[in-house]
C-alpha cells in the first residue's frame, strides 16, 4: 500500500482526541494509525481480538518491530495461547489509555469492542463451564440453525447470524440468564468514550481492490514465517480456543498434520479471509455509519 496521507477528511484531526480506526482486515487500517501517531502525536492500542495472543504474530499480522519502533504500540501479544479473553478484558485494559498522558488512537477490526466502548457494555454473568461446552458441541456439530432457532427475536435481527461465534455467545447468554442478548444490551451502563469526544473513522474499500490484498498478504504470510508459527502452535492445538481462532490457523494446522497440502491450505485460508472481510464489512454498515469514511483504495 502506498502512504495513506491523512488528508481530507482528516486535516482537521487534533492532537488531543482520541481516535478510532476500524475497518476489514488487510485494508490499511493499521497503517493509517501509524501515519497519524507520527504526524499528530499518540499512542496506539489494539482492538483486534487475535492479535492480543503471543502465539500468533505473522498470522494475525501484527504491526512488525519496524512499526513499534515508530511509535508506542499497546495489547499487542501479550496474552498467553491459554488465556481467558473477552470483551470485557479488553475494556478493563484500554481504560488507563483513556486517562493520558498520551492520547490513544485505537485500531482493530473487532467490531465488538469498539461498539462496547462507545455505546457501553452489559454486564452480564459469565458463562458456566457447562453450558460453554454444550454450546461448543452444538457448533462443532454444524447444528448452528438449532441455535439460531432458539434465540429471542429480538436477537436474532440484531446480531450477525452469519458469525458461529456471535450466535453461540448469544445462545451461552440466553441458557445461562434466561434473558436475551438484546435485552441485556438494552439495559446497558454509560458508554467509556462517547463517539462525540472523539475522532472515528471506518475505512472502507473497493471489495475486489481488498480481495486482491488478501491474497497476497497471505503468500506474504507464508514467506515470512506462518507456516513455522503454526508448527509452533500444533502441540498445544485446540480449536475451542480463541487464541487458536485466528484467520488461517486451522488450515495451516490441517497441513501441518497431512489433511490438506499447503496450495489447498493457503486457497482456504484466503477464501476464509475474504469471508472475515465481508462480516466486517456488514458490521460497518450496521453499526459504524456515522463514522468518517477514509477510502483506502484511493491511496495507491
């Protein structure tokens, strides 16, 4: 990608504000953020959910030491494989930030935690051992419509059906409280930063212009060391778990253990990224329309 140059719309970007980024993977978003820390000032902390875990750099396309010599970077990596991570973590964690000294400009493509910190989060009760592992086997399974089919209506038009895991949470959060998602969203506490203390911008592109990125991100990812990441992670193999959720993970894993050669692998891979680009996409639509739009396709 060429420099993103923070022009218009962006000229009028303080130096004091916090700023949000967010937009589908590959598209520029991390870029954009380095180019504003070095113009503007700021520190930049994640919002992206694979990219807290040690275990996975390349894959998850974490910003390279090049990058974090530039500028402070912040929750990047430093999760254990075997962690517990959830939205509410992340929140507890991007709240000194919030305070100064410096101030952060916040970038990722989990939707979930963006909305949660500008529109508040629930505080509803964890999930219990039990009934998480009845939801796993029910996903696992490919019975994700019985799931579906047993949510709230209010629910099931408001979170993204398409997305296993938004609609197991859902489910988790229904057995556990007998009440639906949508009616603990509903009752939820102020929001951390309001969307009118800050600058946020949602980075949007041309779908094939994106689709190409992908791909070549992902042979990138290979020559420089994804493969040897995921041998490093095939020891400890879980999929249950959200580190091990990466985009790619399973397949160069499946390789790993003789399932698929590696051209079969990567073509997944790839067609699972674009699959990822696409929810992210929707949630841009569905939640982020109010942001300011920065078209990353006209950059090149």
């Amino acid at each position: 990608m060429g420099q993103t140059g923070v022009t218009s719309p962006f000229t009028d970007l303080s130096r004091e504000r916090p700023v949000l980024i967010y937009g589908p993977t590959a598209s520029g978003k991390s870029a954009l953020a380095l180019e504003i820390a070095e113009r503007l000032g700021g520190v930049i902390v994640n919002a992206d959910a694979s990219q807290v875990f040690s275990n996975w750099s390349v894959l998850t396309a974490r910003p390279p030491d090049a990058d974090l010599r530039r500028a402070p970077h912040h929750l990047y990596g430093h999760k254990p494989f075997d962690a517990p991570y959830s939205v509410g973590h992340w929140l507890r964690e991007v709240a000194p930030f919030l305070q100064g000294p410096d101030r952060p400009i916040i970038v990722g493509g989990t939707g979930l935690y963006l909305t949660a910190l500008t529109e508040g989060l629930a505080e509803i009760p964890p999930t219990p051992t039990g009934i998480r592992e009845r939801a796993d086997a029910i996903r696992l399974s490919g019975q994700l419509s019985d799931m579906i089919a047993q949510l709230d209506a209010p629910t099931r038009q408001r979170i993204d059906l398409q997305n296993p895991m938004r609609v197991q949470r859902a489910w988790e959060v229904l057995q556990t409280t007998g009440r639906g998602l949508a009616d603990w969203q509903d009752d939820t506490p102020p929001p951390a930063l309001s969307l009118e203390s800050c600058h946020a911008i949602s980075v949007v592109s041309d779908t094939e212009w994106l689709n190409r990125r992908i791909a070549l991100r992902f042979d990138q990812m290979l020559k420089t060391g994804a493969l040897e990441e995921a041998r490093s992670n095939l020891a400890h193999w879980d999929p249950t778990r959200l580190s091990m959720k990466a985009i790619g993970a399973a397949e160069l894993i499946a390789h790993l253990k003789g399932e698929l050669s590696l051209d079969e692998a990567r073509e997944r891979a790839t067609i699972a990224t674009r699959q990822f680009a696409k929810r992210q996409r929707t949630w841009t639509r569905a939640r982020f329309r109010s942001w300011t739009t920065w078209h990353a396709d006209q950059t090149d």
